[in-house]
C-alpha cells in the first residue's frame, strides 16, 4: 500500500497551517506498513507464531524551542494529530531551559528501498515452518537438552514530510534469524552454542539471505560439534593473556562500548535514566585517544546490505559515510540535528558540522532520539585469523554473548562468552567453557593490537537494541573483523 495523494495533501496543508502558527519545524511521517511476523521453534514444537500489522502517523513540531509530538493511527484524525502536537510544543516550551534549533537545511526529495529478491511476506507460512523445522532436526540429539530455532521478519513503509519541503519515502525490509542449542557439562552446568544470521554487507537482504547455507542454515553441524566438545572442556582460568575477538563477540563489544557511548544525546545528558550515559564530553572530540592507531571506526560505512542501512534518517537526513574514530582518535559522534545545534552551543565552537543521519524511531507512535546506524571497526592490515594466532603467544579466541555487565557511563564492562580457544605460541589448542573477560573502555581499546583483514569482516545483525523511555526497540548492524587485544583480564579469580 502507498501513500494515497489525499493523505499526502492533507500532511502538507497541515504542515503549513502550523508554520503559518508559529511553529519553527514541523515533520511528519506516515507508515503505510510497520509489519512483523515472528516464528520460533522450541525443542522442535512451534511455540510462536506471531504477525503483527501496524500504521499511523506520527507528528513532530518545533515551537519555542520545545518539541512536542503526537501520533495517530486513525486517517479521520490527521489534523487533530497536528493540533495535538502543536499543543504540546507550546506547553513545553513555557518549561524549556535549553532551546532547541533544527538549523536550516536545503529541501530535498528521495527515496530508498531495502535491496530484496524475494519478500519473506510473500513466502508461505509451510515453507518457513519447513524451513525452521529441517535446521531444528540437524541440531536434534539425545544428549542436546534444548533447541532453540527463530526467524523474524519485518516490512516498513514509511513517507516523511518537513516544514522545509523535503519528501522522502523509504521501503525497509529485515530478516533475523537464530539457532541455539543447550546441554549440561561434567559439573551439571547449562553450556550453549549460537548462530546468528549474518551478511558480507553485499547482496541482498530478503528471504533468500536466511536461506543461504553460508550466512545461516549451514552452521547447524558446526555448532553441534563445538557444544560436544564444549561440555566436557575445562573451564578458562584467571589471568591476563590476549583476547582475539571474533565478530559474533565483537559487534557487542563494539555496540555497547562504542556505539551507544557515542551517541550526542547520551553526552549531553539525556536518557540517562534508562541505559546510563557516556564518559565522553564535549572536550573529547579531537582530543580523546580513545584507541590504539589501529582503530578506525565508522558509521554507516557504505553497507548495502544491513538493518542500519536506510537511506534516510527519521527527520529525513540522507544517512552518511563518515569516521567516528580515525587511527584511534574520537572525531565524531552519532547525532541528530537539533543534538548537533545544542552541542556545539553548550561547546562554544563548531565540534559537528551537520546531522550524523542518526535520528531513528522504533515506529510512527515514537519521537525520534539519537541512536546507532552501522557502527563498525574498519578492516586492518594484520591478515587472517589463523596470521592473528600466529602471532599470539598467549591468548584466547572467544565467540559470541551469553551476559554483559556495562558501566553506568559505558566506562568499564565484563563480558561472558559461549566459548573460547585457547592459543599457546602461535597455535589454537583447546576450547575451554565459562570464558569471561574485562576491561575499562578506553584502556581496552589502546590495547588493540591486531584487525584482522576484509576476509575476516562480517556484519552482525542486531534486532533488538533497546533505548528510551518508554522503550524503543530498533535495529541496526555492525562490520567486524577480527580483532586482538593485549594483556586484559580474561576469567574469574577463585
């Protein structure tokens, strides 16, 4: 369904009546389509199978400095959503200490569409079910204790309107999926292994990525292998040695000590209440040597095939290929417009020149806040995981999240991971289970000794990033390489 050119008149009228009133921003967005349907196969029983169908209208307007929203899932309600919005911006902006600026932007109009073969809402419902249930039977034996299969899918459709002129239309498309299995080792311990749908940040992003042995399906058998040997591993023991990060570690690594302390909302002292705030300032820009010269890290980063790749942000900046940290050095942050004004105000000079395109909102009924595109670490020089290990004395290889403990302002964590490797003088030996590690953020990162090249980059698909209150729920991706770290505190002292 598009937008019809009766809707479409009738956002534009309003805008302008609003302008015409005063209002010094208005935008609009109107999602035709926000489905979701979700499929989860529990010890090869079908325990979820849930679609949900949404549209409406959100409204943001700009007055005396104050925002103030509304939203509507009701087309008879259209204009009362503006005079609602409108409302609010006034009350608001009797209270405001700070006010907000939007800047002035150029119209523009574009449009972008997810890169698809074959829309996974077009595929019937036996199909993905068979599909599920031929991966649920690979990984089914006696000494497996729970199976754990899920796919998602989500279809938006989402038209943008501002006060400026700007016309935007996006058609956004995701697939997630994830296997697990679970079996108890020699001390009677739950031990679980994991794989996640991933991409190469090429090709396309419809049904046909799940369904590509590569990226996803054809892991089953590797995962099997890796639990057995798992359970009857010795557990990791304390001590500092290197840790080489795979990127199904690293994306989470990187997303929470990274990515959301970089966020311009969070460093200005925003959302502080539900996921803590950031130990970077404004003074950190240019300055912070926040990693060793091989970190280069980037937003967006020219991904076709990603959930934070969309064309547009939610105020319809087009979305931008920039470094956040160049050879170690913090250079930018993920930002939004108004962000980017009250930054460089509160600074007294020019920190950011423009919007970083990161202003997103989990669905028509959410204002948007500042959160995290693509956020990843640039391939490096330093070869293949096997040239990595070659040149470890003393490490250990780890794999993917079971629990993450993070600093109030991201300035320290602790990570528990499914499994590891150890590596002695150059070699992988053993898996060893319960392997856990820790740093400070900043300490951690000058540690970075080794990125591995573009074979070993891979993007990892992340559903369900939490921010806000109330919460939103979004969706973004990561390019990792492999990557090694240098003397850090890896297991738990007895």
């Amino acid at each position: 369904m598009s937008l019809s050119a009766e809707i479409k008149k009738q956002i534009i009228q309003n805008i302008e009546r609003l302008t015409a009133k005063g209002a010094e921003y208005t935008d609009a967005r109107f999602y035709t389509h926000d489905d979701t349907e979700t499929l989860l196969l529990y010890d090869g029983n079908l325990e979820a199978n849930d679609t949900t169908f949404e549209s409406g209208l959100g409204v943001r307007v700009l007055y005396g400095g104050a925002w103030g929203f509304a939203a509507t899932s009701n087309v008879k309600e259209i204009d009362a959503c503006f005079d609602q919005a409108c409302k609010n911006a006034m009350t608001a902006a009797k209270l405001v200490r700070v006010p907000l600026k939007m800047g002035k932007k150029p119209a523009h109009r574009g449009a972008f569409s997810s890169p698809i073969k074959q829309d996974p809402f077009d595929v019937s419902l036996k199909e993905k079910l068979d599909f599920l249930g031929a991966i649920d039977a690979r990984l089914k034996e006696d000494w497996i204790i729970k199976r754990y299969v899920y796919a998602e899918f989500q279809k938006k459709n989402i038209y943008f309107f501002n006060s400026e002129g700007t016309e935007v239309e996006r058609k956004l498309r995701n697939v997630f999926g994830k296997m697990m299995i679970m079996a108890l080792d020699s001390d009677g311990q739950m031990q679980r292994r994991s794989q996640e749908l991933f991409t190469t940040g090429k090709g396309t992003r419809g049904y046909e990525m799940l369904t590509d042995p590569a990226l996803f399906s054809g892991h089953a058998e590797r995962i099997k292998d890796e639990l057995g040997q798992l359970i009857k591993a010795d557990a990791l023991e304390y001590g500092r040695r290197s840790v080489i990060l795979l990127p199904g570690q690293g994306f989470l690594q990187v997303h929470e000590t990274i990515g959301h302390p970089l966020e311009l909302d969070r460093i200005l002292g925003y959302e502080l209440s539900y996921a803590g705030g950031s130990f970077v300032n404004l003074d950190s820009f240019g300055k912070l040597k926040y990693g060793s010269d091989k970190l280069s890290v980037s937003a967006f980063g020219g991904i076709e095939n990603s959930p934070g790749s969309f064309g547009f942000d939610d105020e319809g900046s087009p979305e931008r290929d920039y470094l956040l940290i160049d050879k170690g050095v913090l250079v930018n942050a993920l930002s939004s417009r108004a962000m980017v004004d009250e930054a460089n105000q509160k600074a007294g000079r020019t920190i950011f020149t423009e919007s970083g395109g990161a202003a997103r909102a989990t669905a028509f009924y959410r204002a948007p806040i500042d959160r995290m595109t693509n956020v990843n670490i640039l391939p490096g020089k330093d070869g293949t995981l096997e040239d990595i290990i070659a040149s470890t004395k003393d490490g250990i290889v780890l794999d993917n999240p079971v629990s993450w403990s993070i600093g109030s302002n991201r300035e320290h964590f602790h990570f528990g991971c499914e499994i590891a490797w150890e590596v002695k003088d150059g070699k992988k030996t053993r898996i060893l289970r319960n392997p856990t590690y820790q740093g400070h953020t900043v300490e951690f990162y000058n540690s970075l000794s080794a990125v591995g090249d573009a074979s070993t980059w891979k993007v990892w698909q992340v559903d369900n990033c939490g921010k806000g209150e109330p919460n939103q729920v979004m969706q973004l991706g990561h390019g990792i390489p492999v990557v090694r770290f240098d003397n850090v505190i890896t297991g738990e002292r007895k």
